[in-house]
C-alpha cells in the first residue's frame, strides 16, 4: 500500500524567509504532484514531476523530485503572506494513474 | 473559467435522505475521480473512472455509488444519508498523468 508521508505539517513562518516541506512516499513512482488549497477552497495544481530530478520553478516556490530517495520538496524563498495556504502533495500509483494525497501542510506566513 | 463544475456548493440535509452530488466536466477527459475530505485534512480516493461504463471503488470505503454513462458526467449518490458522511465531496478529471488532476470546487454536505 503507498503511503505519502508531508513534514511538516503545521509550518509558521515570517515574511522573507526561506523553508523546504517535504513529502516522502513509500513505494516505487516517478510522478509526483503539489497542489496548494486556500481554505474553503479546492486544489490548485502547482507542479508535475515526471522524472528523477525535475525540478520545476514558478515564482518564489521550486519543486524538486528525487524517485530513488522517494522524496520531494517544496522549497518557499522570501516567503510572503500571500503563499499562506494549504500545500498537498500527491503520488501516482505506478501503472494505476490513481493519486494518493499526503496529510497536507499548513503553512501561515506571518508579516 | 472552471471546466469542471460541480454542484450543489453547499448541502445541508436530514438523516435517511438519498442525494446525488453532480460533477460535470467540458474537457473530454476519460479519467474522472471522487475524493473525500474533512476540512484541512488529507483526500481519500472514494471512486474512479477510466471512462464511459467504466466505475471502480477507491481506497477508502464508502456507503456511496457513482455512475459513468457520459464522459462528462460522474455523479455521486448516497441513497441514506447519515452524519458520518458529513465532508467535503472534491470531483476531478485527468487527460492523463503527463497532466495531474483539474479539481471542482467541491460541494460541502452537512447531514443533521
């Protein structure tokens, strides 16, 4: 059974720092995805990683996929309040294209 | 602009009701999923489509059935409606994994 497993999961920060989640899983995938959900929202796709080492950018957030260490991570740079939201990730079971969601990161950035 | 639409956003219902919850998609997509999840937590995999006529049951057990008769459509049915099924109902579509999902915007269902 995969399991997807988020680190942390209450994360509180200030404006203008940097910090890395994690997501590890546990049984053999090359796509991973993170979606961040605003609350009472839904999801809104952030990244797809197809391969070990992708890395994908879009303004302050970096996803980057490691398939052997079965790990990724959701790096925040210069933090601001506006990324305060939800952030999921999620793994594809290999051949079965179902997603399993981790518990998801709660992530305040405080002025 | 949405491309996948689901509805009721909001229901608030009595115990021993039958609903259907409506998820409807304009992108042609084959895969279509259902996923439950109480607020802040993670999205359990209640069913999935692969396509017309095609319905699976996900990961996690559910009192609820679906049906797939129209590549846009996936609605989702309780037939008796208890408080445990109180949760929010996220309905999404994939074009393939290349992709990821496209999430609706849920519908939230309160059972009293």
């Amino acid at each position: 059974e995969l399991k997807v497993e988020q680190n942390p999961l209450f994360l509180s920060m200030q404006e203008g720092k940097n910090y890395t989640i994690y997501c590890n899983y546990s049984t053999t995938s090359d796509r991973l995805y993170w979606y961040r959900q605003d609350p009472g929202k839904s999801l809104e796709s952030l990244f797809v990683l197809l391969s070990n080492g992708a890395v994908k950018q879009e303004g302050r957030l970096m996803a980057s996929l490691d398939t052997k260490a079965r790990l990724s991570t959701l790096h925040i740079t210069a933090a601001v309040h506006d990324l305060s939201a939800t952030y999921f990730c999620a793994v594809d079971i290999q051949g079965a294209q179902k997603l399993v969601f981790g518990q998801g990161t709660r992530l305040t950035i405080n002025p | 602009e949405a491309d996948i639409y689901q509805t009721p956003r909001y229901l608030v219902i009595g115990t021993g009701k039958k609903i259907t919850l409506e998820c409807s998609q304009t992108m042609g997509h084959d895969k279509m999923y259902w996923y439950q999840q109480d607020p802040g937590m993670e999205l359990h995999l209640i069913h999935y489509s692969y396509g017309v006529n095609s319905t699976e049951k996900g990961d996690l057990s559910s009192e609820s059935t679906v049906s797939r008769i129209r590549t846009e459509h996936f609605p989702l049915t309780l037939e008796s409606a208890r408080p445990s099924h109180t949760s929010q109902y996220l309905c999404a579509s994939s074009r393939g994994f290349n992709y990821g999902y496209t999430f609706g915007s849920g519908t939230r269902l309160t059972v009293v």
